[in-house]
C-alpha cells in the first residue's frame, strides 16, 4: 500500500488542539486519505524539525502558539496576507520551496459572511488588541472594505504600529480604551484578555442594538466578552469556534485542492465542548 500523505499540527504545548479531529472529519468527509498528528517541538528545534518533515517527504504543517514567527521566517515563499500578517500557520512544499500562509483572517472573515450572515462591507468596525492575534486576521478583513477600522490597545504604541505596517493598504484608527467613540456595527475581541477571564476597560456605550461582538476566543461556555455583549442587548455575539474551523478548512484546501464542508464539524466540535 502506499504510504498516506503526512500532516501535522506543530506547537509547544500541543496536547489540546483539536486540528487533528477536525482535519480527520474534513478527509472523511471528502474521501481523502492523509494521516494528521500533533507534534511537540522543543522551542529551540522548531526550525531543524521543520525542515526534517518536508525532508522525509511530509506534505503539510500547520503551526501554532509559540512558532508562528518563526514559521513565517522559514517559509521561503508567502502569500500578501501571510507576509503582511509577520506570522505563518500553513506551510507545504512547492517546488522545493517552503510555502507560507497564514489562514487566521479568511477563517475569521469566512465564519462571519458564510456562517454567520454578517456583511463587513461599510461596516464601522473596532478591534481589541494590537498583538500577534490581531495582525495576523488584518489584511483579509481589510479586503472587504469597512467604512473604518480602529484598532484600541493598553498599550497604544502596539496600535501605532500596526497603522504603519499596514498603511499602504488601509488608514486604520487607533486610540486607547478610553477614547472610544461607539456604537460600533462589529466589535472584534482580539486579546488574550478572555483567557484569564478579563474584560479590556470598555464603555458600554461602544455597543448599540445592532452591534455584532465576536470573541476570536471560545470555551465551554460563554466567554466573558460575549457575556458582556449579550447583558449590553448587542444583536449577535459570536466566539471563535468558528473562525478554528474555518482557517482549517483553508489550510485544507491550499493543501488537498478540496474545500471541506464545515457546517457538520462546527457543530460536532460545539456538543463536544458542551459535555
Ligand atoms: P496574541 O498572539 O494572542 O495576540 P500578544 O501578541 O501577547 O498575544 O497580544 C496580546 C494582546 O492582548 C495585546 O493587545 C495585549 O495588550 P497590550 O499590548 O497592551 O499588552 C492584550 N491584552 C492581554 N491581556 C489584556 C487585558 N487584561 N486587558 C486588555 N488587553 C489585554
């Protein structure tokens, strides 16, 4: 028998990501034979183990917390949006050389509009946060043109650079917390703050009956941005258990050719959550 097409997801820790479920459910469904594992890579090895699996005939990686960077540093080819976002999550092998992309902004943008029915097109739209995270999603949602961007941060010389890097595609806003000026039609959670289970300084004033909240963060419950939002009677509030699905799905297809059906494995990983 043949031997079956390698992936892999690659990070420090590794042990709870779900790419390997959800990438099993995506070959089942389109008939693909591949084998998908996690792999542990020392923080210093990332780059020699790298280069060993296209070596040894691997065919894909994803990348996660903390190598994104440094996957962007490899990969000798990349895509406008992966060179504008400083980080890579997708690589594979084109002739001989490694690509790069990063698939964190079109699976954003893609849980939004397919999943969630929400246009961005002239939206006046804020987004939380200056770090990686927030980088890595700018230029797809950028490419749906919103009426406007503003980017708040604690730290607001985070913002400030981001508006440099990517000024020759967008004039984005920035300011600090305080400085907001709201209603805001989408309002996007792009801090680490929901992973100790804290909320940015925001008014409430920001959110208005039509807003639309999305969390890029997800949990077994409702995380405490989207509580937030919903007390506020904010018309939609979204966590990022979609946007998982989705970026996969675009790792999927630049890999295999084939665009998965993600409906049916959004809600499977959802009940598994919820148990
Ligand atoms: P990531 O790769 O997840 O983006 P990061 O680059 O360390 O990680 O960025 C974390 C982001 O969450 C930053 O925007 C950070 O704000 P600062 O730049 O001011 O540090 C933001 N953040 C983290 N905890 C926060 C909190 N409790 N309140 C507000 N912002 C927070």
């Amino acid at each position: 028998m043949d031997k079956l097409d390698r992936y892999a997801v690659v990070g420090n820790p590794i042990g709870h990501s779900k790419s390997p479920s959800i990438h099993k459910m995506f070959a089942q469904q389109s008939a693909q034979q591949l084998e998908y594992v996690t792999k542990l890579v020392a923080l210093d090895e990332f780059s020699v183990d790298v280069k060993r699996f296209f070596a040894e005939q691997g065919s894909g990686l994803n990348v996660t917390v903390p190598f994104k960077q440094q996957a962007w540093d490899i990969a000798t080819g990349l895509s406008d949006c992966a060179r504008l976002a400083g980080a890579v999550n997708t690589l594979w092998l084109k002739d001989g050389e490694i690509q790069g992309d990063n698939t964190d902004g079109i699976g954003l943008v893609r849980d939004l509009i397919s999943n969630n029915s929400y246009q961005l097109v002239d939206k006046k739209v804020l987004i939380l946060g200056a770090g990686g995270a927030v980088r890595g999603v700018l230029q797809p949602i950028i490419a749906q043109r919103p009426s406007s961007i503003t980017i708040a941060n604690r730290t607001l010389s985070k913002a400030l650079q981001l508006r440099t890097i990517f000024a020759d595609i967008y004039p984005l806003e920035c300011c600090e917390y305080s400085q907001l000026d709201g209603p805001y039609d989408l309002i996007i959670n792009g801090t680490s703050a929901s992973l100790s289970n804290q909320l940015p300084p925001l008014a409430d004033e920001i959110v208005g009956p039509d807003s639309c909240l999305y969390d890029m963060m997800y949990g077994s419950q409702t995380t405490v941005f989207n509580q937030w939002g919903k007390k506020l009677g904010a018309k939609s509030c979204i966590d990022g258990l979609g946007m998982l699905v989705e970026q996969a799905a675009e790792s999927f297809s630049l890999w295999r050719g084939v665009r998965p059906e993600t409906a049916a494995v959004i809600r499977s990983l959802r009940k598994e959550l919820q148990k």
